[in-house]
C-alpha cells in the first residue's frame, strides 16, 4: 500500500512540474551567454533560476503550474526584462529579447507564447529552431526546402526567394543544418529593412561561438532498396545517399573571452531521375543516373573586447559537382550537362554598445564564385516540342564572380521608440562570363511529324568570343520605427530606398506602415498594414545583356531552315540577334496590403485569419522588337521580313506587365493538449497577371497586354502543417504534410505562327495557362529517440539520436511537367512525378 502510495505522489508530482526553456536575445537576435533567468511568484517569491548557455539558451526545471514572472535583471549593457508567464505545461521557444528600456508585454505559455502588439510577433509568422528541426522529417537536411512550402511565389523576386542570414542577405546559408539556431518566414511583414515582402524570404540565425566545447555529427542514409517505384519509371530508379554533417563550437586561450563555431558537411548522393519521352522510334522510358557531390565548411572565431564590443570573424566555402543535370522528363540523357561550383565567403561582423540605448551592427561579406557549366555531348541540339529534347546540351558557360555585401544596422530605442536604420550592399560585384554556348547550334521542331519530313521550323546559333565584363551593384537604405503608442496599440513605420545597375530609375522610396491593435482581454490582436517592394533583375540576367550586343556574341537565327544542315547559319554575314533594356524601363513594384486578427483561443493555441492583396505594376517582361509585321492569314511556311532588316530577334526587357494577387490565409499555432504541437497554414488564393517573368515572351510581340490570365505559380489552394505528435514523448511523431491544387500549364500548337522562333503561338481563343495539372498531396513523418548517455538531461548531455524518416508515407502519385503542345502525341498528360515513398535513417551524436 505504501508503495502505492509513493508511486501516486510521485506520478502526481510528474504530471504538476514541467520545463521552461527558451533563449535570451539581444536586439540583433544573437544569443546573450551568462545572463540570469528568474522565474519569480506574483510575491518576488524565487521559483527556479538559470544561466543562459554559450548559445544563449536557458531552461529551467520542475516548474509548477500557475501564474509566474520571467526576470531577466539588467546584464552587460542591457536593461532588466520582466514577462509575465502562464505554465500550463511544458514550454520551449521563448524568446526574451533584451533592449535598453524594458517593455512589458504579455504572454500566456502552454507550449507557446501568447499575443502581443510587437510587429514581430505576427502569430502567422513560421518559426523553428535548430532542435525543433532535428524533431522534424528533413529531406536530405534540406531545412531551407522543407520551409519553402510557408513561402507564397507571389512574394518572391525575379531572382527567386531572398535568403538572410544574421541579417545580411546570402545566397545560401553557409553552415550546416546543426549550427542553425533558428528560421523564420514571415516575420514582421512590412519591415523596411528587407526589400521583400515577408513571404518571400527565409531568414536564418546562425549559432554563436561557446566558452565551454559543445558539437554534434549525424549521419544520414537513404537507398533505393527501401523505396517505392513511381512513375513512370518501369523500373525502380536507383538512388544512394549518404550525408556526414556537425559542428563544434568551444573556447579559445584562457579568460573566456574568445570562442568558436565550426561546421561541416559532405553529401555524395546517386540520383535516378526518369526519362519519358517520345523519339521517332516510339516511347522513351529510362533511368539515368546522376552523381553529386557537395560539400561545406565554416568557422567563426568571436573575440568580446568588452561587455559592449564583440568582434567575429568566418569563413566559408562550400562546392559542388553534378552529373547528367538537365536530364529527365522529355530531355533524353545525351542531352544533359555537368557542373562544378565553388563559393568562398570571408565574413566580418562587429557589433558595438555604444550606450545601452545605442547599439551599432556592421558585417561585411568578400565572396568569390566559380562555375562552370559543361555538356555531356558536343553535337547539335535537336528540340521536338512536346516530344523529345536530344543532341548536345549545348550549355558551355564558365563564371566568375567577386562580390562585397555591406550591412549596417544602428539600433536605437528611446521612449515609446524602437528605430532600426541603416545602410545595404547587397551586391558590389564585378562577374565575368565566357559563354561558348550554342556554337553548334540548335533545331527546333513543331512536332514528329516534321521531324521525319526535316522541316524545322527554326534554327539558332551563335559564335563570338563569349567573354564579357560587367558590374552588378545594389543599393539600399532605410529607417524603421515601432511606437508604443498605448499599451494596446503599437504604430510601425518605414521608408526603403533602393538602387541597381541597368535601371535608369532613381526615384525607388518605399514607405511600409502597419499597426497592431488589441481590444479587450488582449487575446485578440487585430493587424492592418501596407507597403511598396520594389523588385531585381534578378540572378545573372544582366550578363545576358550584356553578351549579346552582336559584338561580345554573334547570334542569328533562321527560320524554316533546311535540315540537318544549315550552310552559312553560324556566319557573320547575317543579321545578328540582340538582348537589350527597353530605353524606359523602370524597376518594377508591388504594392502589397493585409488586414488579419489573431485570436488566443485557448492557453497554448493561436488561431490568424488575414486577407492579403498585391498588385505589381511595371513587371518585368521580354518582347522581340523586330518581330515580323504579318498580313492577314500569313502563311506558316513563307518568310516574311523583319521591320529592321540589320537585326534578327531583338530581345528587349520592359517594364510593362502587371500582376494581381488576393488571397485568405488561416493559421495555427500552438500545442493542442499533449496530442499535436505545432504550425499550420491553409491559403486560398488567385494570382493573375499578364507577364511570365523577366525571360518570357508573349505570343503576340505587337500585344503582349493580351496575355493576361493565371500566373504560372497560381495555386487556388495550399495547407501546409509542421509539427509533432504526442510530443515529449516516448512515441512521438514529426510530421510534414502539404495538400495542394494544381498549377497551371498553357495549350499551345508547337507551330510557329507568328514567324518569331518561339514557337509559342496558341490556338485561337485560347488565353495563357487555361490548363491545369494534378494537385499535390504528402505526408513526411520522423520517429526518432534520443538515447542519454549521461545522467544530466540538460545542455552538458551526451546523447544519442537515432531515427528513421518517411517521405510520401501513403505513396501518392504527384505528377508534373505536363505537356500542352498539341502536335504533341502526348498532349495533356505528364512526364514526370515526384518520387514515391522513400525511407531515410539517421544517427547523431551530440554532447
């Protein structure tokens, strides 16, 4: 009876007393080692205290139930923090950042926090740290692809998705998955310091050095053998993965003053990709394998001068080495290529506490980029649409780039203010490129058809010295201001200025307002805001420009050539192409508007619903400004003459397109009892415009305005979850899952109606992307167990990992790339899925 007694106390003391953990910041969001956390009753009664790590991380064990404070006391040139806390259970993810001046706000803990009127703290913002991820199925440790799905396409730039790390943008993160400290997407959506709206970036907090030795390795392995076939493969693809990744991070000398962080990974991986296409010979299906290696390394020394000046240096590199790329769908292995790249970054960044209320960031990036470009065969390529791309790659390009990212950011809080200012490079690059692509040539057809009767319907080649020099440089500025105007109602304003080469535009001021309101009891907070973004060229698009000016490079095409040769196609007798900005072309903007309400609907589960609108004016497009003038029923087989006889295709960029987005977000956040914790989004959305981006022509050069219809990344509907099952527990499930509808895709002849080349002319009546592919739907689950080698279940842990992942779990066909030529014998159906089930285990050492 006793024992039973005993056992019941004991198992009712497990049930009352839970964890607190979280992290001490300061206004950069870098973790502040050696500061105290004290969780005090409503009396100053002490509860529990601790000291945040090297990594500023904290915990504190055996708390109670009930209502507490959270007392940060003033440290190292930062002023106190109280925060009044509601445990109801477990709680991970605090984040408690220090500033000159404490402002209060409140927050209810389950397993997360509660509402407040900070414009950082929108509730729909996505938000994981590095031991969340370790919790979570990643595919290949690919965290940046496995938040990607939290991102909205309608957010992104020319240049694709906006990567930021400690603040600078990168294009890449630059250390391995396990010396990430945190990601965020969303977060504060109008900020003026970043040139993207906040569903177009991903913004990554990299680990600090650590007075005491820290590390982890882990080890990941997938093959082939524990994979399901999908299609269309009549063959199971064969594929082998093996990823080595860690990190270390400890003192250096004596005094404690100086530390380090160093990462690594090495990833050799053996992909099977499919071929499905259509050859003369009848169907195409088979596996080819493809060979990449990559690999990564960083180290980041940090030196404290004082208590207000820290100084750390890094240095990166990371490489890579491809095989039989471009290889897959209707593109048959003899047309593949092969890449090797190499980027070195060398990194300072010095932060200094002028006074407690100033504090100044500066970090300046060198990076050195290599890539070379090289094709598997050295022949002409052959391109039937809708059918087969063979032949040479044709794709030889060799590149260099040198480039300096400037970030300075001065912190000042004063009053009811809180402004961040300052000043951005993020480009200051000089690139050269030698571009031997296409010297052979390439033919293209509209269907099988006329490739058995040798009737192409164009021919392309180029030849020159290929070697061009060029400056891409970006500017930009800013000042933001968060105002406590009230204890429920906080203003937040800002003004962006940006700049870049090849833009006559100077005029590009974007202001971006919002406010946060909270009524009531302070669990509904109600956020309104608006603001302009203004777009990029985007990647290397200039050097484009750049090389076809019909003297660095001599490109000409042919229409309806004789087959299989062209005699006199690749001689500077002819007209040559040109690539050039339309003389008023301006920088693209997007006004971008919301207005949602989060509701605090229990303890621990918060509950967003927001509509968001944005209309893009002045979108990037390419039309050929010499496109042939036809008469009514122009014949497809008759030349007709250019308008400028000294000049084939002119490619010019303008500014002339526009997109429009509405959509509805719904999000969750939270812990739902002791069976779900986690995040989840639902979107239901339509995103039109008239411009496929800054390298797509319309069918029609004298009317490109005609194109309007649904974007190429429009999807009516996303869900999107992230999470744990029965966590904190010895049967705990991470789980991905995402649930999409189709995109679209456009119905096109193959001919080439309009005498251009392009081949892009569609059916009469017929608008772009009236067509839709299949929905995508998944399901990712991790089970993992860590094994603790020690007796302590804190920080200083030896632990063991282990855990086997399951991607596409119900083994759906999800399939892509389909066709929409109509000369095409396999019009409307796809070429390609996403891989079926796979298995991926993992095995990890942290101490």
């Amino acid at each position: 009876m006793t024992l039973v007694v005993l056992g019941g106390a004991q198992w009712g003391l497990a049930q009352t007393a839970f964890s607190v953990r979280g992290s001490v910041l300061d206004p950069t969001g870098a973790g502040i080692s050696g500061a105290t956390v004290q969780l005090e009753t409503s009396d100053g009664a002490l509860v529990s205290h601790s000291q945040t790590d090297p990594k500023g991380d904290f915990g504190l064990l055996r708390v109670p139930g009930g209502n507490f404070s959270l007392v940060v006391p003033a440290y190292s040139g930062f002023a106190s923090r109280t925060l009044p806390l509601h445990v109801t259970g477990n709680v991970s993810g605090i984040q408690v950042a220090l500033s000159a001046e404490a402002v209060s706000q409140e927050m209810t803990v389950g397993a997360d926090q509660s509402l407040s009127t900070d414009a950082s703290a929108n509730r729909d913002t996505i938000t994981t740290t590095g031991d969340e991820l370790r919790k979570l199925p990643v595919f290949d440790q690919d965290y940046i692809a496995a938040l990607t799905p939290f991102l909205d396409a309608s957010a992104g730039s020319s240049g694709g998705t906006t990567i930021i790390v400690d603040g600078v943008e990168m294009k890449n993160a630059g250390v391995s998955v396990s010396a990430i400290q945190e990601v965020r997407v969303n977060n504060d959506p109008y900020s003026a310091e970043f040139s993207r709206p906040s569903r177009g970036r991903i913004e990554i907090i990299t680990k600090p050095g650590s007075p005491i030795f820290h590390g982890e390795a882990n080890f990941t392995f997938r093959d082939s053998i524990f994979n399901a076939k999908y299609y269309p493969a009549t063959v199971k693809p064969p594929k082998s993965h093996r990823i080595f990744e860690g990190h270390v991070a400890g003192p250096v000398g004596h005094g404690g003053h100086t530390s380090f962080i160093s990462s690594g990974t090495f990833r050799p991986r053996n992909i099977g990709v499919v071929v499905d296409a259509i050859s003369p010979n009848g169907p195409v299906i088979e596996n080819v394998l493809t060979t990449n290696r990559d690999y990564q390394a960083s180290m980041r020394v940090t030196h404290d001068f004082s208590a207000n000046h820290r100084l750390s240096l890094g240095y990166n590199v990371e490489g890579s080495y491809y095989t039989n790329q471009g290889v897959g769908g209707i593109t048959l292995p003899e047309a593949g290529y092969n890449q090797i790249s190499r980027e070195d970054d060398a990194i300072i960044n010095d932060r200094i506490i002028i006074t407690p209320n100033l504090i100044n960031q500066l970090q300046i990036t060198f990076e050195k980029d290599e890539d070379v470009t090289k094709s598997v065969t050295d022949a002409q390529s052959i391109q039937v649409s809708g059918s087969f791309i063979g032949g040479g790659a044709q794709a030889d390009v060799a590149k260099t780039e040198n480039t300096i990212h400037v970030n300075e950011v001065v912190t000042w809080s004063h009053g009811k203010h809180y402004i961040r200012a300052g000043v951005q490079l993020p480009q200051f690059s000089r690139r050269a490129v030698d571009d031997h692509s296409n010297r052979l040539g390439t033919f293209k057809f509209s269907s099988l058809a006329s490739y058995a009767g040798n009737a192409p319907y164009v021919f392309t080649a180029q030849q020159g010295v290929g070697r061009g020099l060029y400056w891409i440089n970006e500017f930009s500025s800013f000042i933001h201001d968060q105002v406590k105007l009230s204890p429920r109602l906080q203003l937040s304003l800002g003004l962006r200025y940006d700049w870049q080469t090849f833009i006559p535009d100077n005029n590009n001021l974007a202001p971006r307002v919002s406010l946060a309101y909270a009524p009531g009891t302070g669990k509904t907070i109600v956020r309104v805001g608006t603001g302009v973004f203004y777009d990029r060229t985007g990647g290397d698009f200039p050097s484009i420009v750049k090389l076809h000016d019909g003297v660095v490079l001599h490109s000409v095409q042919i229409q309806n050539p004789s087959f299989p040769s062209s005699s006199g196609a690749s001689g500077s007798n002819l007209p040559t192409n040109l690539v050039r900005f339309d003389p008023h072309v301006r920088t693209p903007y997007a006004i971008q508007y919301s207005f949602g309400v989060e509701r605090q609907l229990h303890k621990s589960i918060t509950l967003t619903a927001a509509y968001r609108g944005q209309v893009q004016i002045k979108s990037f497009r390419s039309r050929d400004a010499n496109a042939p003038i036809l008469p009514p029923n122009a014949s497809l087989t008759a030349d007709y003459p250019r308008p400028n006889p000294s000049y084939g295709q002119i490619q010019q960029i303008e500014s002339g397109g526009r997109t429009l987005l509405n959509a509805l977000d719904l999000s969750f956040r939270g812990q739902a009892g002791r069976w779900f914790s986690g995040q989840a989004q639902y979107t239901l959305s339509r995103f039109e415009g008239n411009t496929g981006g800054i390298k797509i022509f319309p069918q029609d050069q004298y009317h490109p305005n005609d194109e309007w219809g649904r974007s190429d990344q429009d999807r009516l509907q996303r869900f999107n979850l992230m999470g744990n099952i029965n966590p904190d527990h010895w049967l705990s499930l991470g789980v991905n899952a995402t649930l999409y509808s189709g995109l679209p895709y456009t119905e096109t002849t193959g001919d080439d109606y309009f005498h251009t080349g392009l081949g892009n002319a569609r059916p009469t009546g017929v608008g772009r992307n009236t067509l839709e592919s299949g929905g995508v739907a998944s399901l990712d689950l991790l089970y993992s167990h860590d094994f603790f080698l020690t007796k302590a279940r804190d920080d200083k842990a030896r632990v063991l990992s282990a855990g086997v992942s399951a991607f596409n779990v119900l083994n759906r066909t999800n399939y892509t790339s389909y066709i929409g030529t109509l000369s095409s014998p396999r019009f409307g159906q796809p070429t390609a899925a996403l891989a079926g089930r796979q298995l991926q285990f993992s095995l990890g050492y942290r101490f």
